[in-house]
C-alpha cells in the first residue's frame, strides 16, 4: 500500500514502482488515493474532489493516467487496488462539498494536520449517493476484484451531536449513533458486492466490519484470527511488522520517521502472514500480507523507496516461501542489492535529505499517539 493521497506522487514513480513490485513478485498495488489531507481520484461526477482535495500537497491524477497504470501494471501480474477512505478520513471531500458533512453550512479547509480528524461524512441519503457514485467511477476505472473503504479511524462524536445522525440511527433500528459506521460500512460494501466486486477495510478489532468484508487487521494479528472466525477472509497487515512508515532502525543516519518504534529488516521477515497457532479454517481464510507506506514523513520519492527497500524484498520472501531462512536471506540479499543498486533504488538518503524537516510538520500529537499504534 502506498500513500498518495498525505503526498501525491506523479504516475511516472507508480510505474517504476510497480516495476519494483514485479522485480519481487509482489502482486498487487494498493494505492491509498483519499484523505484527510488530499483527494487524488479524479471522479466526473464531483470535479471539486479534486480541484480543492487535489491541493495543497501536489495535485491529482487524470483517469486516462490512472487507466494507463492499471493496464501498465496489469502487463507485469500487478493488480492495482484503489482505496476511497470513508466515514472518517474524508476531510478533503467534505472541504469540497460541505454538504456532505454533519454540519452542512461548515466550511473546512482540506486538513493541515496529521493524526485523526473528528470531522468525518454525515450520514444522510446525499452522502450514500455520493459514496455510491464515486464508487461507480472506481469500478470503472479499476478492474480489481477487490476495492478498499478504509473504514478505520472514525470517531463518531460528530454522529453523537448531530440531530440528523441519532435520527439516522433511530430509524435504522441502531442501538445509537455508534452503531453508524457498521451500519455505514455494510451500505457501501453491499453496493460493491452487488456489482461483483469484494469490499474491503481496515479492521481495528476483528469485528468492526460487516462480515462481507475482507478485513485489514493493522492494528494486532490476533484481530484478524477474531475476524477469520467470523468467517472473513483476511489480508495480514500488522503495524509492528509491515508498517514501512517506521524507521528502519534507530541508527543515527536514519531519517525522522513516524515516532515510536522501529520497524526492521529481520521485523518484517518475522512476520507470520498465518500464526501457526490459528486453526486450520482460520488460517484459509488468510489470502495474503501486505506492507504500508504511510507518507507523512516521506517528503520525496527517492524517501519512499529507501524506506520501501529492502523491507519489501524481506515481506516478498515472507509472503510466498513456506519456511524462513534468515541467514539465508541475507546472504541473498548482498546479491540482490547490487540489483537494486543498479536500480538505483537509494541505501541511503543524502545528509541533506536525510534532515529535511517536512513543510508542514505535524501541529497536533504525532499520529501513533492518536491511532492507538
Ligand atoms: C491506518 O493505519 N490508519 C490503517
């Protein structure tokens, strides 16, 4: 998963990315295209996603680059899956389209700040047809069989004040207003099931998503043994081991990362994609792993794939080798990184590079203190 919506990255980087993704048989490409801080899918039907979400960190793609990249990816066994974030990290839509949000007359800039936003979508009949439309632009563009709502990180104090919201709940029959992103959730996943595709979402405890979503656990590994038993199929994600967002050790050259812990080589090879300790209809349930890239803290594109490699050479091992071989790996790896030098995928960040303070630093907590990470 790479995250193009906190920093946009032109389609000439997803190529060669995905390039890289090929060169180590990972495949698919989640891109991570909405957020608080940018909207970068362009959709017909809501030109102003784009116009105002598409500022002020670098801009937006156009359908015909975006169709270009699934076709590119497509010629080398990379599936491209989109991801819309919603109820919560829609910041940037509701600054295009205040009517979307639980005050409607509220003007909200596009968000300046990391960590999670109270302000997420209303929960009113214009919102579904909003989420449903943006989706049907989507499917259009992506073939995958699979389309990711995000889904994690909602607070609902806004549902809880709203008038609207705890109507909403009422008439749904809901306990209360929390019960609206469950609610909200298996509206959308619903519509993309009903057009053949396969809704998918963060998890935060295994059972936060209705059970026709595949679930993301980042949070815990053990979330998604709790979402397997609900009989959901699982894509392993746990921040300790595949959140690339992490610096890579806590060595002095290493660049500012997200705060808070260390994500390293032998971290990521360590990770069991399906615990041994699951029993066997759990663990069939698990269809893969995937690593993050989170781009808070990676100003530029040299940034992402020194933070990307050589991680994702030891998560490709780990996701497709029945047994792990750590010496192994790394004797492979000296070999394999005269490749990548080749490559020119950067060992290193330059000093100057290295001590870039972000432009827009974070303001509030740094994120890990808010996700519960
Ligand atoms: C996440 O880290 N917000 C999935």
């Amino acid at each position: 998963m790479l995250d193009v919506a906190r920093r946009f990255r032109p389609v000439s980087f997803l190529r060669r990315f995905t390039d890289l993704l090929a060169l180590h048989k990972l495949n698919v490409l989640h891109l991570h295209l909405t957020d608080d801080q940018g909207w970068r899918m362009p959709v017909a039907a809501y030109p102003k996603l784009t116009e105002v979400g598409g500022e002020p960190h670098g801009g937006a793609y156009t359908r015909q680059e975006l169709s270009a990249l699934v076709a590119y990816a497509a010629a080398r066994g990379v599936t491209v899956v989109p991801e819309i974030e919603m109820p919560g990290h829609a910041r940037a839509a509701l600054a295009a389209y205040p009517e979307l949000g639980n005050e409607p007359s509220r003007r909200l800039t596009v968000w300046d700040r990391w960590g999670v936003c109270e302000n997420v979508l209303g929960v009113h009949d214009q919102v579904l047809d909003f989420c449903r439309g943006v989706l049907d632009e989507v499917m259009e563009t992506f073939p995958s069989p699979h389309v990711h709502v995000g889904g994690e990180e909602c607070p609902t104090t806004e549902w809880e004040r709203s008038s609207d919201a705890r109507r909403r709940a009422a008439a749904e029959g809901l306990p209360g207003p929390e019960a609206l992103h469950g609610w909200f959730m298996a509206r959308v996943g619903g519509f993309l099931t009903e057009r053949g595709r396969r809704p998918l979402g963060w998890t935060e405890s295994g059972s936060d998503l209705p059970v026709g979503f595949t679930a993301v656990p980042w949070r815990a590994a053990e979330h998604g043994l709790t979402a397997a038993r609900r009989g959901q199929d699982v894509i392993m994600a746990p921040y300790r081991s595949t959140y690339l967002d992490y610096p890579q050790s806590d060595g002095p050259h290493e660049p500012p990362g997200q705060p808070g812990g260390v994500v390293s080589l032998r971290d990521v090879y360590d990770l069991e994609p399906v615990p041994a300790a699951w029993e066997p209809a759990a663990a069939a349930r698990v269809l893969g792993t995937q690593a993050q890239l989170w781009s808070e803290y990676v100003p530029t594109a040299a940034h992402a794939e020194y933070l990307a490699f050589p991680r994702l050479c030891a998560l490709a091992e780990t996701a497709w080798s029945p047994h792990r071989d750590w010496p192994g790996f790394q004797r492979r790896l000296i070999h394999h990184r005269t490749r990548l030098d080749a490559l020119r995928v950067p060992s290193r960040l330059p000093h100057d590079l290295a001590h870039h303070v972000p432009h827009h630093t974070p303001l509030g907590p740094p994120p890990g203190e808010e996700t519960g990470r």
